[in-house]
C-alpha cells in the first residue's frame, strides 16, 4: 500500500497507514526526501495517528526520515503518536530525539507556523 | 494408644483411654479451674508486657473470651469458631497497633499455663500426664496456628485495602490552564504504580490536548534506580505526544540519588519548586502574569 504524500503550501503531509509493509516504509522515505526539493517545501508532517503499534523498523525510518529531510534543508514534525506507542516505543529506546513531535495534525501545522514565522 | 514412649509392654493395659477421652477430662479440668487459670494468664501478659496498647480492663475482657473459645476448640476440635473470633479480634486490635507477635505471644502463654496446671495436677501419675499431653499438645498446637494465621491473613487483608485506597488516590492529572496539566505524585512510587502514573499521564495529556506538564514530586520521600529510569522514561514519552515536562520539587536527597546511580537527567527540565514549574510552564505557553496594577 503506497502512502500518499499531500501537498499544503510549503508543508508536505504523509499519513501512516495502519499495515505498512518494511518496502512501504522505504518507498515512502524515497518518496519524501525526493519530493521535499522538488516542491521547495519547508517542511514535512509525518501523521502516524492510525499506527496502534510501532515496530523498531517503522520508529527507526522516521528518524532516518527526519534526518535526512534536515539535509535536505526542511525540518520534520511527527503528529499523532498514541499514548502507548509512545510509552512501548521509549521502553524501546526509541525515543526519537531531535525530532520535534506534536499532539495532532493540527498542533504540528501550529507548530510550524510559529517555526516559520521566527525564520522568516 | 496414645502412649509414643516406645516401651512395648504397658504395665497397666487397662487404663489406656481414647484420646478424645483424656480431652475430655482435660477439657473439664480447663473449665473447673476457668477463674484461677485465666487471672494467672493475665499475670503472665502483663509481666511480659504483650498488649500493652491495649487497657487492663480490655485484657482481662478479652483474655475470658480467648479462654472460653479456645477450651472450645480443644473441646469440639472445631476450628472453625476459634478462627473467626481470631479473625474478628484482629479486626478490633489491629488499628491499635498490636503486633502479629504480641498476638502469638499470648496464645502460646495461655498454652504455656495450661500445661503447667496439667502438670500440677498429674504430677503423681506420670504416665497419666503423658497420655493427657500427647492429647492436648497437637490441639494447643493447632489452635496457635490457626489464630496467628488468622491474624497474618486479617493484617494482609487491611494492608492489601490500604494499597488500593492508596493507588486509587494517587494519581491526580490536574489542568491548571489551557493545555497546562499538574501530576502530584506523593508517597512511594513501586514499579506499578509508576507505570500506571505514566499511563494517565499521556492519557491526560491527549485527553486534554497539554503541551507543558508540570511533574511535583515534592512529596516523594525516596527515589530508587528502576523508578527514576521509569520517570525519565515518561519524560521521553510525553515529548512523543508533543508535551514538554517540566520536573519540580525534586529533595535533596533524591538529587543525591540521582547523582549517585548515574540515572542520566539531561533530557529532564528541573525546576526547584512547584512555583517555579508553573511560572516557567506560563513562559512556555505564552502567558504573562501581571498584578492588575501592572496593566493599567
């Protein structure tokens, strides 16, 4: 299942999918550090709300996600994490670090505006 | 056949009573000498000194019920009575304080000066007193074990509510202003209670769309390796959801702990009192407190 990527003003959204497969992952990483350019976009919004459960591969591509849109010269912002995906994921330790997270969709786009407005 | 002394030949073989015979007998000698026993009992208490939670009066009140229920149970066999009235006096003393010792102290005294009255009474005819021991030893025995065990069980029974009380009251996820939660944690933090502290927390947290927390652990007394890991543990998680945690209170003594067991706190933003984690929380957020005199 691809995962498709949403174009809004300068920011890109990518929403996680419940089953995604390791290929999809990598697709969608491919997909999101080609597009960032391509569109000039300024940032990228990972939603993982749908994901009940976060396996060490999907919690170790969104950091390599995030890394590599930094290189890319755009900044990421994970939405969405669940209360015990979270928990589970740091008694994991993937805790995610250097990588802005947010409540929702709504917070994360809250976010970026006052991220935008202090750079610009 | 109650005799155990191994001699094959019994030089009186018609004086060999059933055991529930000798119990009788016994059981009638316990209730004829009911008064003497008792008061020589309560002696006995006090010179110890067992139960001193409790008055003279009191003692003496429910040394003639222990008594009376535990001729009883040596009477009937029946345990049952004796078990619930352990279990019911457990209740009554329990909150004074008194000791699972002190309870099993008196019982074995009672044993103590019951068999010294049998003693007393067939110090002529041994055999006889042999007999009459090997039928009372096993019961006095038994009727020991069943009201410590009574007690034991009644004492686990309030501890085990006083936990639940406990942890039912524990975990206060509070919001003080838009997107602002307060978890005071006081008391003792087990593992359990930690991850269930950790479970409301980010339920909070979604519930009330926070973005700062402010964790007061003003009233935690002590801090050991698995719960500090598991503190820094719920940091990490919040920031997950978008939150940023704000510690406070934290005693000298745990900073020393801290310091100590090495547990790495450069993720956790500290603030010296529950004060000073709401100002900054304010900070965070955007708010300014001024005096209304400030404003005009």
């Amino acid at each position: 299942m691809e995962v498709p990527i949403l174009k809004q003003g300068a920011v890109l959204i990518a929403t996680f999918q419940a089953a995604l497969s390791d290929a999809d992952l990598n697709q969608l990483r491919m997909g999101l550090v080609q597009q960032v350019v391509k569109f000039r976009s300024r940032a990228v919004i990972v939603d993982v709300t749908a994901m009940d459960v976060m396996d060490s591969f999907a919690s170790r591509t969104l950091r390599e996600i995030a890394l590599m849109i930094r290189l890319r010269g755009a900044e990421t912002v994970i939405v969405g994490i669940q209360p015990e995906v979270a928990f589970a994921m740091v008694q994991l330790g993937l805790t995610l670090e250097g990588v802005a997270t947010a409540l929702d969709l709504e917070e994360g786009l809250a976010y970026l505006n006052e991220e935008f407005k202090t750079t610009s | 056949m109650a005799k155990r002394d191994g001699t094959p030949t019994d030089p009186e073989p018609k004086r060999t009573e059933e055991p529930s015979e000798l119990l009788r007998e016994l059981v009638a000698h316990l209730r004829q000498n009911r008064t003497q026993l008792r008061e020589e009992w309560v002696v006995r208490i006090t010179e110890t000194r067992l139960l001193t939670a409790m008055t003279k009066e009191e003692i003496f009140a429910e040394a003639t019920s222990v008594y009376d229920s535990y001729v009883e149970a040596l009477e009937t066999e029946a345990f049952e009575a004796l078990q619930a009235y352990a279990r019911n006096l457990s209740e009554r003393i329990i909150p004074r304080g008194v000791e699972t010792h002190e309870v099993v102290g008196i019982v074995l005294l009672l044993r103590d000066v019951l068999a010294r009255s049998l003693f007393a009474k067939y110090q002529t005819d041994f055999k006889k007193l042999n007999r009459i021991l090997d039928a009372y030893e096993p019961a006095a025995n038994r009727i020991a074990n069943t009201v410590a065990v009574g007690f034991v069980q009644e004492r686990e029974r309030v501890i085990r509510q006083q936990q639940e009380a406990i942890r039912e009251l524990s975990t206060p996820v509070l919001q003080v202003r838009e997107r602002l939660l307060i978890l005071p944690i006081i008391g003792v933090i087990d593992p359990q209670r930690a991850r269930q502290l950790t479970e409301q927390l980010l339920r909070g947290i979604r519930t009330n769309r926070a973005k700062v927390v402010v964790i007061d652990i003003t009233g935690v007394a002590a801090m050991d390796v698995t719960v500090a890991n598991h503190l820094v543990q719920t940091v990490e998680a919040s920031r997950l959801l978008g939150a940023t945690v704000i510690v406070t209170g934290l005693s000298p003594e745990i900073a020393q702990t801290l310091v100590t067991i090495g547990v790495d706190l450069g993720k956790m933003n500290t603030v010296g009192d529950l004060q000073g984690g709401i100002e900054q929380a304010e900070r965070l957020l955007g708010y300014k407190v001024a005096t209304i005199a400030e404003l005009r």
